[in-house]
C-alpha cells in the first residue's frame, strides 16, 4: 500500500480484501454512499471496534497479585510470573520489589530479609530451593498421614487383645523412610547448608562434658 500513498479511493477498494468473518459482514452492511473518503472509512472502523483493542497490563497489576493461603510456592511463582510476561518493558527491580512483599511470611521471606538478593535471577533460583524443600516437606508428611491412618485402622481391627508391636528405633532410624525421593537439581551438600542458614532445620548443639570424664576418649 505505500506504493499508492496518493491514491485513497484506491485504499478504499482493496480495504474490504484484509478483512474476514465479523469485520467483513459489518463492513458490507454499511449504508450506500455513507463513505466518502478513506478518513471516514478509517473513522467508522475504529469506533467500531474501539473497544476490541488490546488492553496493556501495567506494573500496577502486580499489587493485585499476592500469594493467597494454602497456596504452594510454586503455584504462586507460576502466577507471578504470568502477570509479569503480560506487562510490557516491565523492570526486573519493580518486579523484584513486589514479588518480597508478595510472598506470604515464613522461611521464604526470613531467608531474603537476612539474605537480600542482587537480581530476579538469583530470587528465582533460591525460591527453586525452597520449593523442593516445602514439596519435600508436603510429601513427607502426606506419606506420614497415610501411614498413620493404615496403621491405626490396623489396630482397630485386631482390638486390645494383641500387645503393640514394637519397633525396631535402630532399623527404623537406618532404613530410608520413602521408596522415592524428588530428584535433587544441587548437591546435597548445598541444600544441607541453605537449609541450615534458613533454619528449616536443628542445629546440633554439643552437651556439656560431666565431671570425672577422660577427656582423651571420644564419641
């Protein structure tokens, strides 16, 4: 078309072959002799479908969006992360920024108030690691309730006659607790220590030595 800039009666004639369906039934029930130029062909198009335009989606939106109760780290990142892809040249600091203040308190949040990230690439990899831990931690005790529940309908059953069976604590603490485990993206070693630093789990505090011990044995 910018062959023919000069030529708007020309314009008017090829318009009608860009269009399909909807548009094209609207542009052939116009009224005979109701278009006079191209200006107001392109008049009566865009009041008529003013209101189909794209609406843009600012950083704004992103103050609407905050991780609800119960709702998993993951599922929320997934939703953050598509209100952000809908807003055009968004800052990853404004990003950074509503994200923290997003995330419901808990280990998470602690974890980036003592340990302030640079950017949304290293925010993203360290939420990776705590949603590992969290699915870890959902699983296990998942599996937990289940065992529980099997093992107490088991009792009901046999009633009050049979003694409890007792448990082997030594084999119990050896053998691995699930027959599958969430593959790991790090070494253990790493996990070990970020969930040390975050405090999800005990530090081992040494006992004090009693008195009359020989102090060159060791445990």
């Amino acid at each position: 078309m910018t062959l023919y800039k000069t030529d708007k009666a020309l314009w008017c004639k090829l318009f009608p072959t860009t269009l399909q369906e909807g548009p094209l039934g609207w542009f052939t029930k116009l009224p005979t002799s109701s278009v006079g130029s191209f200006k107001d062909l392109t008049t009566k198009f865009i009041t008529q479908y003013a209101t189909s335009r794209p609406h843009h989606t600012s950083s704004l939106s992103l103050l609407n969006v905050k991780q609800e109760k119960g709702e998993s780290l993951r599922a929320f990142m997934d939703r953050f992360s598509k209100v952000c892809m809908s807003i055009r040249n968004l800052m990853p600091k404004i990003a950074m920024h509503h994200l923290v203040g997003a995330i419901q308190p808990g280990k998470f949040t602690e974890n980036l108030i003592k340990r302030p990230v640079r950017d949304m690439d290293e925010l993203r990899t360290r939420a990776t690691k705590f949603m590992q831990i969290e699915e870890h931690v959902d699983y296990h005790k998942a599996y937990q309730a289940e065992t529980t529940s099997k093992e107490s309908k088991k009792e009901k059953g046999r009633g009050n006659r049979l003694e409890p069976k007792r448990v082997d604590r030594f084999k119990e603490n050896c053998d691995p607790r699930f027959n599958s485990y969430t593959p790991l993206t790090v070494r253990r070693g790493r996990i070990l220590d970020e969930a040390l630093q975050a405090e999800l789990i005990p530090t081992l505090k040494s006992s004090q030595t009693p008195q009359n011990t020989n102090t060159s044995k060791h445990c």
